[in-house]
C-alpha cells in the first residue's frame, strides 16, 4: 500500500518485499522477476470485451474515468498500462498519495468528473474496493468475470455494448470502404427503397482478402473484397471463389448462398461478391474448450467428412473441368508458392532457401484430381449452434484442382502447432486423446478408410509442403503490413513466424529423407575413411581379440547407428541442418551477448534468472535448438528430445561449450540433462507428468544431491545421508554440498541419494528420491565458490535435510536402486562435459591466436615467437587428441552401448579436463594479465576446467578404471 500510494521507490519496494516474502517462506524469493512479469505486456493487455464496452458508452456521450491502484517505475513514470485516451479522468494512486479502497481517492474521481455518487457506476474485482463506493452511494458491479459484468452494466445503462455479430470488430481504418456508393449498389441489387442505415463491420479473421459483415434493412450479407493497393500475380482471385462455391452448392457441399460479383472497381475501389449472412460457430481454438470429448470427436469427424465430400464432387457435373490444370498440381504449387515468397521476400530464411532446393526434388505422384480446398481447416468452417453439423465452409480463395491429399495434410496443422502460437493456435502441447480429439495418424485413417484409398506413404512431403506455403503466405502478409494493405490486426507479427513455419515445414522434409533412406536397400558395408567419416571403430572382446564393432558391419542395427564422423561436414542432413542453425545462432546472439551476461552474472540481482537468457531459450525454442542432448537410444521415438546420436550430439555439443552461457540456453545445461535422462530411462508416468514436461518446457530447474562433506564421495558406496519409511512417507536427513543450481529461484526438483538400508550389500543400499523444493527441512547453508566464482544463479549449495518428508511415490525405481540409477543417470551425460571442454579448448585457442597476431613485444609479434609458435601447435595437436577419443567413445555408445565403451569413457574423463588446463592455461599466458581478467572467458573456463577434474569423477578414479580393464583384456 505504500509502495502504490508512492511514499517508496521500487528499488525500497523490491528490497523490502523480498526480505519479508523470504522470512516467510524461508527460501530466496525471486522477486525482481515476479515485477517484471507483472508490468510485462502479457499480463498488463486489457480485454477486448471491456474495450469495446468503453467506447460505445463514450459514443453515447456519457463520461469514463479510471480509478487505480498504481505505482512508480524503476524510471520514475507511473505504471498505467492503459490507452489514457479511452477516459475523460485519470486518477493515480501513486500521484494522489491515496488508494482504494479509502473513501477520499472516491470522491476526488467524483469531483473531477463533476458528479454526485448516485449518478456514477464503480466496476472493480476486490469486495473492500465495491464495499468503500457503495458507502458513498455509488453503484457497484463486481467483476469476476468481464463478459458477465458488461452484460449486467447493460441492464444498468439500457443500451447495448458488445457487438451483436461474433468474430467481428469495428472497420479498420486502412480497410474503410465507400459506404454510399455501396449502398447505393445494394439498393439496385436486392431491389431496396427503405433509407434506413447501413451497418458495416470487419470480420477479424481473415489474412488475406478483407471480409466484412453488411446490414442493410432486414438484409444479412458478407462481403469479401480483394484489398487495395498492387498485388501480386494471380492472388486474391475472388472471382475464382464466387465460382467455386456456386458450383459446389448445386453438389450438397455445404457453402454460403453467393448472390453477386461485382468485378466494377468503382463501387468500393476494388472487385468484391456478396454472400449470404450464415449464423453459426466457427472455431477459433482448435482445442475446443468447453466441450465434451465426444462433441470435440464429432467435431473433427464432421470436419472430416465434409473434406471427403469436397473431395468426391464429379468436375464435369458441376462444371468445374477446367477450374483448374490437371496433373502436377504439387509441382505447379511448388513453383507458385517460391514465386510468391521470392515476390515478398523482406530477408533470407535459410529453411526456406533449402525447401525451396529440396521441394521439386523429391514431388509424390498425384493419384487423383479433385477440388481442392486450399486452406482447408477448423477455422474456416461454420457449424450449426446446436448441434454438430457444418453449415458452411469458407474461404475458397486458395481453391484449385489438384492432389487431395494436400487438403487433408494441411488440415492437420493444428496438430503440430503450440497454443500459444500467433495467427494460427494449435494443439500440439495438448493431450489430444484425453479431449476426444483424432490424433493426426486417425483423422488420417478415418480419411482414407472413407475415401477408400490405401494408407499414404509419403505424408512427411505433403506435411513439409503445407508448412512450406504457409510460411509463403504469411510472408505476404507481413511485407503487405508494412504498407498498410494487410486485412488483419495481427499480419504485422506474421514475419517472425514465417521463419518458425519454414523450420517446421523443414523438420518434416527431414524426416521425409529418413522414411526414403529406412526403405532403400541395405548399402554395402562401409570402408575406412580418413576425411570427414570413419567407418566403425575397433574395441577388444572378452577373448583380448581386436574387433570393429560388437554389431556385425552388414547389420541393419549397424546401419542405423552411423560411421564415425570425425568432422560436422561428415553429419548426416539433419544433424547438419542444426549444426549451421546452431552454429548461425551462436553468433548472432550468444557470443555477442556475452559482456552483457558476465555483467549480470556479478551483479546484485545475479541470484536472479537473466532475462537475456530467457529472452534467447524463447529464441531456440522457436528454432528448433531444443533439447538436443536426449540420445536416440534413450528416446527412440524422439517424444522428449532431438533424437541425435552420441557421435552427432558431440559435434553440436562442443559447439556449445564455446561459451559459458550456451548450454543452458538450448535447455542442455547439467545438471538438469542428467536428471531429465534420469526421469527419462526410469521414472514413473506420473513422475514424468510432474517433473519430466516442466523441465523439457524450460519453466523449471533441477539439483542433484550426492555429494558429502564428511566422505569421499567418489566412492558412492560412502553415502551416509539416511532414507527411512515412516507413516506412508520416506524422511530424509544428510548433509550434501556441491548441489549444483540449488541456489536457482526456479529450482524445483532435488533429485537425493541415500541409503534406505544400510545392512544391504554395499551396492543396494541407495536410493534415488525425488524431493520438490518447498519441501520443509532442506535447508541452504551456504553457496560455495569455484576459484572465487559463484557461478550464479543456480550457484554450487551446502544443503541440510533435516526430517524432510517425501510421499512414497517419489521414490525412483525402487529401494535399493539407486547405485544403478545414478549409474545410468551417466549415460551419454558421461561425456557431455568432455564434448564441451574440446569446445572451451577449441575457443581458447582461437582466442589465443587472434591475441598473439595482434601484439607486439621485443620488437615482433607474438605469433613470431618461438615459444607462442610451440604453444599453438602443441594446443591444436592436444585438442584433436582429445576431439577424437571423445567421438570414439561417442560412438561406442551408439554402436555397442555404454557398458562397452566403459573402457573409452573413462579415458576421455581423464584425458579431456586435463587437455583442457593445458590449453587455456597457454592461452591466459599468453593474454598477460588479461588472460586472468573477467573481461575474457580464460579464467572461467579454466576454473571450469579445473573442477571437472573432480565434478565428473576424480582423476584417480578413472585411471584405475582403465587399467583394470587393460589388465582384463590385454593378456
């Protein structure tokens, strides 16, 4: 309250509510990101409703004023998020130095708006705030709910606010038509003398030709018109639609009744047909919230039937033969749809660029000719109110004839669009069978089965196709926005999600080349290579015998795992498409970024998540950069991650470890790899549900803590901290440190290992438990510094568990599993830092090379120097050392799995970090002083370097493993 009545700056405010939230919840509140989030534009948007109700009451005369609880920006400005035009009084709580609910903020709103209190309505959503205003006099609507508080403010004011015609809004200034001459037009067409008005409205849908509701007289109508301005070569065909639709109807396919053409420009500036109003639904959210699962079925179903009566209307019938060419329809659409985004080119996108090569290379053959729809999905179709029957499809503009399937694939957009998508929602974050709606491989099935076709082989291409077009069509869109020609509110965002449609329309032409590749015939088995690929790498077998693989070189299992690719150039076309989308990203954004990070990083608010950070994970996610680290024998049907091999993942891996901060933005950051891969291999559906998806998603963070002050705890047998059962629940007590991101605010899953029974034998007395933060008892000590970094802000924890009780159900796998667990927790997470150290090598000495031509000393440049010259050589020939003995192993656990490549595993572990030292401690030698500055990232990925000596096992402890698996195998 006093923060709002201004008696505090924000710096007091932040500063004082986070002591008082921390007291309270006895935990580090983030709540410099709780203010951000709440003067963030996503939850500062008024609503459409409310709006709308604002200005029909300032249309009648009468007056608005705003009455708020407000507050001062770091900036000094006053938090007001609203468009101050839409009211005749603004009142300020923070200016004014009082707020609601005290009686005198009232009366002064009342004063300026020279009112008495029975002439005013007060809408709020807090009862004291309604409880205060009716104490004067003043009529009160309590807002739970926008809708149902307009409505009642209607009854109050006796007048309409809302319009009556859904999906509609008020004509748009850059699509304002002549409403006289249209009128006039009208009058003569439906033989009209009355002068009453004519009510003209926008449809809010609609990119491309604007679409507009008419109300003359007792007459309902819809007027679609090409937009103004030059357009491009044959788009907007609207004479094309009215042609289409009249024949259709004269075929039962449920279309809007046309009436006329009018191809005279004149009347309105540009050519427009006229159809009949049809009531309705149409649904805008694919989800279809506030059904039944069985009406969301029958919704789809409807939806599916109607494209296959589309698709089975007879052309000579109905006079349609030559609506279209016949044949190479995909061909003729590829070369239209490469014309219209060249023609609206604004920039390069590179997925496009590579459809644009791969589209015409890889066409299905056309089975049939039909009518084509073009833009065939739920919201362009109109349902009956009551019940689930299509009354109309709409929007005919893209209609040809052509290659049905085309339809059907585009129709199933939704399905691989996320809800939060812009322009066109989606449901691909929905579980689809739980709402009752077909998942895509049903409403595909269902097609056919109706159509009487066989299943479609090659539905990847018509998917890849449909995103590529409508990446194209938004293309348009975006370049018509930008002068002004564009019909919907919305186009101008459609730039950006041109690129993340193109990179979805890619995803599938990638996974139409694997579906090619897994039906092509068994290749002949691969020879040595010392270029870019090698075929399979040698290890021993239990008889001390040197073999290639433990998988014959002709199998298919063989085959499906790869060669060994010693260079990116070698990956196969996806792994290499995200390698240059990787590598593209890193320069655009992580490298540039990084002053700014390390800045944060040693700030006060380094504690907090970087909202640059943040800002870039939102960036790869639409990208594509996601998750990559889940390897394709974890996750075979790649539900969670990439679906990379080890050996692929190494090269995208290392590239990553090229900066500091770039693992966690592409969510492959440990430790929450090693906890997703844990949840992954062995957690529960349930565990996965609550744990898992928020990880994977990036809105949550994860610790895992093993490590213990008083044992040498690279001996997991020495764990002391204790598990015992007690009234249904497991309570933990241990003392931990080194738990890496505890110190994270959005740190919420601990992943703890203790003994359940120390009586077991030494290997099954642990186990994993899944403890959420809130927890009671857990207890932050202290954070601990690495070379005086605290690596902020998930930090390294000294952490107690003093009685925290855990529900049975988050036990991982069982009692005494968890020496296994934590075994297979380091999976392919084993090397992930080694592929990151080659990465940190590889930057230091680039970094080295570019210091040492740039420096003169002695009187020539460094890089003349003898001892610089022996440094770099000796760095390059240790990296590419290393580089290889990590793809070796990489790819002994693709091949043969990690228990065989035990031995190659445990060489790189020791090998990598040691490399690592050598090189960034030549290239810090070689900075100067530089070198041990935070100005570059030597000495933090030397620190790095260093501790991952220890972090991913001792030294020791790897050597000791090798050799006693050199003494096994080498007799």
């Amino acid at each position: 309250m006093r923060f709002m009545r201004g008696e505090m700056k924000t710096e007091e405010f932040l500063q004082e509510f986070g002591k008082l939230c921390s007291e309270m919840t006895k935990t580090l509140v983030p709540v410099d990101s709780f203010f951000s989030l709440l003067t963030s534009k996503q939850v500062a948007k008024q609503f459409p409703v409310m709006t709308e109700a604002i200005t029909r009451i300032r249309a009648k005369g009468l007056q608005t004023a705003v009455l708020s609880n407000n507050f001062h920006l770091p900036n000094g400005k006053s938090f007001l998020p609203l468009d101050r035009n839409q009211f005749d009084v603004v009142v300020e709580s923070c200016l004014e130095g009082v707020c609601k609910p005290d009686l005198r903020i009232y009366k002064l709103c009342l004063e300026q708006l020279g009112l008495q209190p029975s002439e005013a309505i007060f809408l709020d959503d807090l009862g004291p705030n309604l409880k205060a205003a009716a104490r004067l006099g003043i009529h009160t609507i309590k807002v739970n709910d926008p809708e149902t508080a307009v409505k009642e403010l209607e009854t109050l004011l006796g007048f309409t606010l809302r319009m009556g015609i859904p999906n509609t809004r008020p004509v748009r200034k850059t699509m304002e038509i002549p409403k006289d001459s249209l009128e006039k037009y009208l009058k003569g067409l439906l033989g009209i003398q009355t002068t009453g008005p004519l009510e003209l409205l926008q449809f809010d849908h609609g990119q491309s030709n604007p679409t507009y509701y008419v109300r003359l007289a007792h007459h309902q109508l819809v007027l679609r018109k090409k937009p103004p301005g030059t357009l491009l070569p044959s788009a907007h065909a609207i004479e094309r639609e009215f042609r289409v639709m009249k024949a259709l109807a004269s075929a039962g396919v449920p279309v809007p009744h046309v009436l006329d053409l009018c191809e005279d420009s004149s009347v309105i500036g540009t050519p427009f047909y006229l159809m009949e109003y049809c009531p309705g639904l149409i649904y805008k959210d694919p989800s279809l919230p506030g059904l039944e699962p069985s009406q969301r079925r029958a919704i789809y179903t409807a939806m599916n039937r109607v494209l296959c009566k589309i698709h089975s209307v007879d052309l000579k019938a109905v006079g349609l033969e030559d609506y279209g060419k016949q044949g190479d329809y995909l061909a003729r659409q590829v070369q239209t749809w490469i014309k219209q985004y060249r023609a609206s080119a604004t920039g390069r996108i590179p997925t496009m660029e590579r459809l644009i090569e791969w589209l015409p290379l890889h066409l299905p053959r056309q089975q049939r000719t039909a009518v084509v729809h073009g833009d065939f999905r739920l919201d362009n179709i109109m349902f009956h109110p009551e019940k689930t029957e299509v009354l109309a499809v709409l929007d005919w503009e893209l209609s040809t004839l052509g290659d049905p399937l085309a339809d059907v694939a585009y129709s199933c957009l939704a399905h691989h669009l996320p809800s939060s998508f812009a322009l066109l929602k989606g449901i691909s974050d929905c579980d689809v069978t739980q709402l009752g709606i077909p998942t895509v491989e049903e409403y595909l099935s269902m097609y056919c089965l109706h159509m009487g076709i066989p299943p479609v082989e090659n539905w990847n291409f018509y998917m890849a196709f449909s995103f590529f077009r409508v990446a194209a069509i938004l293309q348009g869109v975006y370049k018509r926005s930008l002068t002004g020609q564009a019909s919907s509110a919305t186009a101008e965002q459609s730039g950006k999600l041109a690129e993340f449609m193109s990179d979805l329309a890619w995803d599938f032409a990638v996974k139409e080349g694997f579906r090619v590749f897994k039906e092509m015939p068994a290749a002949k088995p691969l020879t040595r290579s010392y270029h870019t690929r090698a075929g399979p790498q040698s290890h021993w077998s239990r008889t001390g015998t040197r073999i290639y693989s433990s998988i014959p070189e002709g199998s298919p299992a063989h085959a499906s795992k790869g060669s060994l690719v010693i260079s990116p150039e070698g990956l196969s076309p996806r792994a290499s498409a995200l390698y240059q989308r990787l590598k593209r990203f890193m320069a655009q954004h992580v490298y540039p970024a990084e002053p700014e990070l390390q800045r944060h990083q040693t700030s006060a608010d380094r504690w907090n998540p970087s909202p640059l950070i943040e800002d870039f994970k939102e960036k790869a996610k639409a990208e594509g950069l996601w998750n990559l680290f889940l390897p394709l024998e974890v996750d075979p049907e790649k539900k969670y991650g990439a679906g990379l091999t080890n050996v692929e993942y190494a090269h995208l891996c290392e590239l990553m470890g090229t900066s500091l901060y770039a693992p966690e933005i592409f969510n492959c950051s440990a430790p929450d790899t090693g906890n997703m891969e844990l949840l992954v291999r062995y957690g529960t559906e349930a565990q996965k549900a609550r744990w898992l998806i928020p990880l994977l998603e990036g809105k949550a963070r994860s610790c895992f803590a093993m490590t213990e002050p008083q044992v040498a705890s690279s001996d997991a047998t020495n764990i002391e901290a204790s598990i015992r059962e007690e009234d249904g629940f497991y309570v933990l007590n241990g003392h931990k440190w080194w738990t890496t991101g505890i110190l994270d605010p959005r740190c919420q899953l601990c992943v703890f290992m203790g003994k359940t029974d120390p009586h077991a034998s030494s290997h099954q007395q642990q186990s994993v438990l899944l403890v959420p933060m809130e927890t009671p008892g857990i207890k932050v000590i202290r954070p601990l510094t690495v070379y005086g970094l605290e690596d902020a802000p998930g930090g390294h924890g000294e952490v107690r568990f003093e009685h925290v009780r855990v529900p049975k159900e988050n036990m991982v796998l069982g009692p005494g599993r968890g020496f296994e667990i934590a075994q297979g927790r380091l999976g392919p997470g084993r090397i992930h830092h080694c592929m990151r150290l080659v990465g940190f090598s590889e930057r230091a000495l680039a970094l080295m090379k570019a210091r040492v031509r740039a420096r003169v000393a002695f009187g020539k440049p460094l890089a003349e120097q003898g001892t610089i010259l022996a440094d770099i050589a000796q760095s390059r020939v240790e990296i590419e050392q290393a580089r290889l003995l990590v793809l070796k192993a990489a790819h002994l656990m693709d091949v043969a799995g990690n228990k065989a490549a035990a031995s190659e595993i445990a060489m790189i572990k020791m090998v990598a970090p040691s490399m690592a030292c050598r090189v960034i401690d030549r290239a810090i030698q070689a900075f100067g002083a530089a070198g041990l500055s935070s100005d570059y990232p030597l000495a933090q990925f030397f620190a790095w370097a260093r501790a991952l000596r220890f972090a991913d096992g001792p030294d020791e402890v790897h050597r000791a493993t090798v050799a006693k698996i050199e003494l096994k195998h080498r007799t």
